[in-house]
C-alpha cells in the first residue's frame, strides 16, 4: 500500500539523514505501513538524475549489479534504490 507524503511527516527530517550518510550501503527497515516505500520515492524524486530505482530481478541477473554499478559511476548516479531484500545478489 502507498502512503501519501503528508501523511509521513518526518520524511524531509528521514531525507536529510539519508543524504548525509557516505556509506556505500544503506538499508531502510521499518515496519509494514511505515512508510518505507514513500520515502524511497520521496528519495528518488528529490535526487532527480543522481538516483536510479532497480528491482531485485535486475539484481538477480549474473554481473548485473556490476554492469550497473560501473554506469551509474559514469553518469554520476550516487543513489541506487531498490525496493525488497535483496539478500545474496549483493555479495
């Protein structure tokens, strides 16, 4: 389910700390309904061209992650979200 922004009052204060962080990894945990899913998209919206959304299945294929990592370095994408666990498709 979708929750609308307004709903989520703390989502520019949650935005700002995502931003600041340097990590190469971050993962956003929260409960079902939390509002996961419309910080993401506040996140992408916001970052415009320096973000890229992916799907785990893009994440499954062998040397994806790679091939991905490589184009975003090129093209100056510093976040990229992916939405679900994507567990061993990362090691």
């Amino acid at each position: 389910m979708d929750e609308p922004l307004y709903l989520l009052p703390q989502t520019e204060r949650l935005l700002r700390r995502l931003e600041s962080l340097e990590a190469p990894l971050v993962q956003v945990w929260g409960w079902p309904g939390a509002g996961k899913s419309a910080l993401l998209r506040a996140l992408l919206e916001k970052q415009g061209t320096r973000s890229q959304g992916l799907s785990l299945g893009e994440l499954s294929r062998d040397g994806k992650i790679r091939e991905t990592l490589e184009a975003a370095h090129d093209t100056g994408v510093r976040w990229l979200i992916v939405s679900g666990r994507p567990g061993e498709a990362l090691k």
